[in-house]
C-alpha cells in the first residue's frame, strides 16, 4: 500500500521526526520535484491568501474559478491546513513531470483511495465532509473523479507557471548542491529551514504535532524544495515510501511571479550589459554563432562572455559534432527570471 504522512511546521524544538541515516545513505541525500505537493498549496493559498504573502503576486495573476466543481473538490480534500490525500502526490523524483504525476494518480491502489479519503472524513466536517465520504464509498469513481480535478485545476492554476516553478526549484537545487560541496552535508542540510538540523547521523525536522525516528537504511532521502508551501516544512516518514523533506526555497521575493517586470536592467547593471544579452539569449541550446546574433553582438565578443557566464556557473556547454552548444544552468534560469 502507498501511503504517505504530510506534516505541517510550527516553531516548537521538542517534538521531532529523526531521520536517521547511516554512513552509506548519506551519500543518498538526493534532491526530487513534486508538481502535486505545488498544487496542493497552491489550492491552500486561493483558499487562504493571509497565510501565503508571498504568493499574493502569483494570486493576484492568477484566474482562480473558486465555484467550478473541480477547484471545490480539491478544496475539500486539501483544506487550508494539515493533512491531505496521499495520493494527490507522488513520491518526489528529479524529472517528475505534472503529466506523469497526474497518470500515477489514475493508477493509484483503490485500497489506498478508500484509506486516504477515510482520514480526510476524520478531519473535515460540515459540506466538506459529506462529499468526501461519498467519494470513499466509491473509491474507483473517486480516484477518475479525483485525477479528473487535478489535471482540470493544474491547467487552470499552474500550468502557465510551471516553467517558473521548476527554474526556481532547480535553481535552489543547485545552490544546495554547492553548500554542499563546499561546506559538506552538514551546512547544507542546516540550511533547509530553521526547524531542520544535522546531527551526527541524522536529519532532525521540529514538528509539534508529530513525532518519529525513521531508520532510512538502504532508501537514502529525498530533500524536495517547493515555491508555493514556502515559508513550511513537511515530511513522508510512511515506511512504505521513499522518506521526504520538503522545504522552501532559498530567498523567494513575492515578485517571483511579477513576470510582467522588465529586470533587464537590473541584470545589465550586475552582469554587465552584454553578457546579460548573451546570458538571456540562451532560451535553449545555442551555438556560439546563434548565441552571437540573438544578442547583436560579434562571435568573438559573444565567445568571450560565454567563458565569463560559464566560469560564474549560469552557462554550461558541451559540444555536439561540429558545433558548441551553450545552454543556462537552473542558476542562470533563475537569474534571468522577468528578463526573459
């Protein structure tokens, strides 16, 4: 059975999941996507705004349809706080995609559909309640149902954001994986979030309503970043799946979703003009020529900030045949942001 237990931070040291790993699985610390646990809280933000401020730019650009029938589903499985349905995410992997996530929901054990509603019925009441037990009692209709509304709210809410998403996720990926090798397991993991600490052999995640020691022997963890849950910390501690920390990601403005803002002078002011040019060209691998003219810049001039971009780590280039095709890194991504 796939199951899997989300938490919600508070600001209370005694209580604690431990995460406990041994020499081999520290060097099994990887890092995931998860499109649903963005959905998720992002149906929580619509639902409550003044507990996500820096979300109220993405809100603010966003055709939420608050009455349709699908948004009211999720809304009653999600709720604003807490627990929410399992099955509504897949466990976390570094090229999960929003169409493979909703294809395992469809897929999803029916025993697994019947459980998770059972505990939302627990901890919901009034309209909210009604309905979801009567999905429970029909757990194949519900799982159609339920899929159904994931992918229908997506494209209503997320899907022309995604893009955006998945630059700032990769891009805080990237600087976890240079605290890393830089600073070693220790400060990366201590950077997380202020509840998440390292210790000897073990991640700790302060959580006041829960507490678990979860031996991670042969599974490693997954560390999963999210935009839209920011400033939270959840877990997965079920047995049965891969354990999980989701954590905000590092230094989110509520602009993040101002892609109407022009930043490309701000990018001309801290990179130098031209190689912000070069730099925002890069929409997708580009030669050195093609990365020339997109920029109105002359091949030797543009070669020149290509080693500059790449030496900063916002570049990376490999050559195919021919020709030296240039792309940004996810940090590059998140640097040109509004400029592209």
């Amino acid at each position: 059975m796939r199951r899997h237990t989300s938490h919600e931070y508070c600001f209370d040291m005694d209580r604690k999941v431990v995460f406990r790993l041994g020499s081999a699985d520290v060097s099994q610390i990887r890092f995931g996507i998860s499109p649903g646990h963005e959905l998720a809280h992002a149906v929580r933000t619509v639902l409550d705004p003044g507990a996500h401020p820096l979300q109220w730019s993405w809100l603010r650009r966003t055709d939420v349809r608050v009455e349709d029938a699908d948004f009211r589903l999720l809304a009653y499985l999600v709720r604003t706080q807490g627990y929410y349905p399992d099955l509504l995410t897949a466990p976390p992997t570094w090229d999960l995609s929003p169409a493979e996530e909703v294809e395992r929901l469809r897929e999803v054990p029916l025993e697994q559909v019947e459980l998770d509603l059972g505990k939302v019925v627990l901890r919901s009441e009034g309209t909210g309640r009604a309905l979801v037990q009567a999905l429970a009692e029909r757990p194949r209709e519900a799982r159609a149902r339920i899929a159904d509304a994931w992918e229908s709210v997506w494209d209503q809410v997320m899907a022309q954001w995604w893009p955006q998403l998945h630059r700032l996720m990769r891009a805080d990926v990237d600087l976890r994986v240079r605290r890393m090798a830089t600073g070693g397991v220790e400060e990366m993991v201590g950077t997380l979030h202020e509840l998440v600490r390292w210790r000897s052999d073990a991640v700790e995640v302060a959580l006041s309503s829960f507490e678990e020691v979860l031996d991670c022997a042969g599974s490693g963890l997954v560390l999963t970043p999210s935009v839209m849950s920011v400033p939270r910390c959840s877990v997965i501690t079920e047995k049965a799946l891969q354990p999980t920390i989701f954590y905000p990601v590092d230094g989110l403005r509520e602009s993040w979703a101002a892609r109407d803002v022009d930043t490309m002078p701000a990018l001309s002011g801290l990179l130098g003009s031209g190689r912000a040019r070069v730099l925002v060209a890069l929409d997708g691998p580009r030669s050195t020529t093609e990365a020339a003219r997109a920029a109105g810049l002359g091949a030797p001039t543009a070669t020149h900030h290509l080693g500059a971009l790449r030496a900063a780590g916002l570049v990376v280039s490999r050559r195919e045949r021919r020709s030296v095709l240039h792309s940004r890194t996810p940090l590059g991504d998140a640097l040109v942001g509004g400029a592209a």
